[in-house]
C-alpha cells in the first residue's frame, strides 16, 4: 500500500538506491577531498556508504545521499555532529570532515543524478550487532555516553529538526497501513496491540513531554565496540535517523535493542536505562511512559521493515536484520504488565550506585 500520503519520506523509503560504479566514486573523492584509496561496499537503508582504505591504513566514510534527500536535512545531520564536536569532543561520535572548498558537504551529478556527497570518520571495531551477548559494563557504558549525546545537543537548534521521518515515533499511529505487511497471526496482533497503546495512553501526553534534538536510532549495526574488549565503546554512528523528538524517545529505541530476547527480556535494557538516568535525569512522566514506548518501537521497527522488504526484495536480508528480535522482544515484553515494567525501570533508576 503506497504511503505518499502519509509520510514525503515515504517517497525515498520506497525509491531505488542509486547506482554509481566504483570508478565514479573515486573521481568524486578525488576531485572534492583529493583522497584515493581501497573501496569497500558498506550497508545502508537510504544512502550508498563506501568505506575508502587510504594508503596510510586508516580508513573514511564516503556518503552520497540519496537523490531524493532533503539537503537541509543532510546540512541538520553535519551541523549535529559538529555541536557534539564542540560540546563533548571525548565523546566517541562520528565526525564530519570539510571538503577542498571548506564545505561539509558537496553537489555531484552522476549519470543524471544529483547527489550530495559527505566524507566521515571511519573507527575501526566490531559492530554491536557481532557481539554474541553484551555485559552489563557494556550497557553501563552505552548509557553514559548516551546520556551525553543528549546533553551535548541540548538547546540545539536547526530548521530542518522538525522534518518528519517514518523512523519518528511521534507519528507511530499513522503506520497501520503498514501491518498488512506482517503475515497474520499473534505477531501481527502483538504489534497492533503496541500501536493500541501508544494512541491510548502517549498521543495525549506527547506535547507536554521535553524535546530536544536525539539520534533516534541507537541500534547495533549504529554501535562500534572494542574486538578484544566488547564493553568498550569504539564509537557512535549515523545521524540518518536524528528528529526533534521526545528526549525519552531516545532512551525508548536504545533500550529496545537491549532487550533480551528470552527469560527475563527487560533485564539487559535495564542497566541501559540506569545508567543514562544517572547522567541524564529523566522525569517521573517520561519514566511513566516508557514501557510503552519500548513496546511502540518494537511495532514500528517490524512493520516499517516488513513493509520495505516487500518493496526490495534484493536488499531484503539488510533490511530485516533486526526483526527477529525485535518479535521475540516484544513477545517477551508482552508476557508482563506495563505497571510491572514501569516498576522495575523505576527502581533501577532510584538505585543506589553500586548496589
């Protein structure tokens, strides 16, 4: 079902990448940042990522965004990273490098496509989504620089923040079209039930809440990990996601990708969670909220992926990389109260440090 009139993004979503070929993409590097190296083929929902190996052995990032992209949305993107820089330059974030002509971003046209072009910061490490099962040190780490994230781009501003995205769960109620996607059944009822929630008891609250500027997609194919020391955080990736947004909506997509996905599900988002509050206070209303907006993301991630493996059946594989456990997180998650979660979340953050 076409979602146009739902979301301008939806547009780009449902587009084909585009194509360039190697040797484009070594003209463009040489003639906006005079760099030549070794080409490897990275992931992406939107963009095309190539990691360039220079000759030294370090590594960049070269973007090119999708055609159809907002260029004042890829501008919010780099000036995010460069407040960051500013603000917390220890923390290990991806970093945005200026072009020959001073800019941080460029405008190529490949066989009729008009691209922008950005060259990032490359860190060495596993990424998360590698790791077998994460420590608790890890998720205490996780959610500290979380929480700094947050607080660097506290009082950020930018005009292209309030752009809506898909990926926003402020407007997780309008995605029903999209669970004709997920094959029928106690998964699809799980995730509608999630939506149900959400209209229910967050729609009404969502304007009063704090918002800020967040990352909005703290996944583990976003994280980088030390290989010889997984609870050391390498660094924090793609900015693709960021919105002005809830700040407990940050907390929320985190801590759905630490959840277990059998046993006591809650209990690994729960070290996340701690740890950010300690840093990062959240509110008692936002505390409140927070199951349920655990439980939103689950549903949101499974039928907007869903939804877009219909559409590119080639990509399908990168596309639902989390789906499964994103479904057996929310079944687990389903097997216990809202207040009961609300419970335990509050007295993980009401711990005393080192209890």
């Amino acid at each position: 079902m076409p979602l146009e009139n739902v979301f301008a993004e939806a547009c780009l979503l449902e587009a084909a990448p585009a194509r360039v070929s190697e040797a484009q993409v070594h003209e463009a590097l040489r003639q906006h940042y005079a760099i030549s190296g070794k080409l490897e083929r990275l992931g992406g929902e939107r963009d095309l990522n190539f990691r360039v190996i220079l000759a030294d052995g370090s590594s960049r990032l070269f973007k090119l965004s999708h055609p159809l992209e907002n260029p004042d949305v890829v501008d919010f993107h780099n000036q995010a990273m460069r407040q960051i820089e500013r603000h917390d330059p220890a923390l290990p974030v991806q970093r945005v490098y200026p072009s020959l002509s001073g800019g941080f971003v460029e405008s190529v046209e490949i066989e009729g496509q008009r691209m922008l072009v950005r060259l990032l910061s490359f860190v060495d490490g596993l990424p998360l989504h590698r790791v077998a099962c994460t420590c608790e040190a890890f998720r205490q780490n996780l959610g500290q620089a979380l929480a700094r994230f947050d607080l660097a781009l506290s009082g950020f501003s930018h005009p292209a923040a309030g752009h809506v995205l898909l990926w926003d769960m402020q407007h997780a109620q309008r995605l029903r079209p999209l669970l004709d996607y997920i094959e029928p059944g106690l998964r699809r009822d799980r995730v509608e039930h999630s939506l149900d929630r959400f209209e229910e008891q967050v729609l009404a609250s969502a304007p009063t809440l704090r918002q800020q500027v967040i990352h909005n997609d703290m996944n583990p194919h976003n994280i980088i990990v030390d290989p010889e020391h997984p609870d050391v955080l390498r660094n924090i990736l793609d900015f693709g996601d960021m919105v002005r947004a809830p700040l407990v909506n940050e907390v929320a997509v985190a801590a759905s990708y630490q959840l277990g996905v059998s046993g006591d599900v809650l209990a690994p988002a729960l070290d996340m969670i701690r740890a950010y509050h300690r840093v990062n206070p959240l509110l008692g209303e936002e505390l409140e909220l927070l199951p349920v907006l655990i439980s939103t993301r689950l549903a949101l991630s499974l039928c907007i992926n869903f939804w877009r493996a219909d559409l590119h059946p080639d990509n399908r594989a990168y596309i639902l990389r989390n789906a499964h456990r994103a479904q057996e997180s929310l079944a687990g998650l389903s097997l216990v109260s809202p207040a009961h979660i609300h419970d335990r979340i509050l007295a993980a953050c009401t711990q005393e440090v080192g209890a």
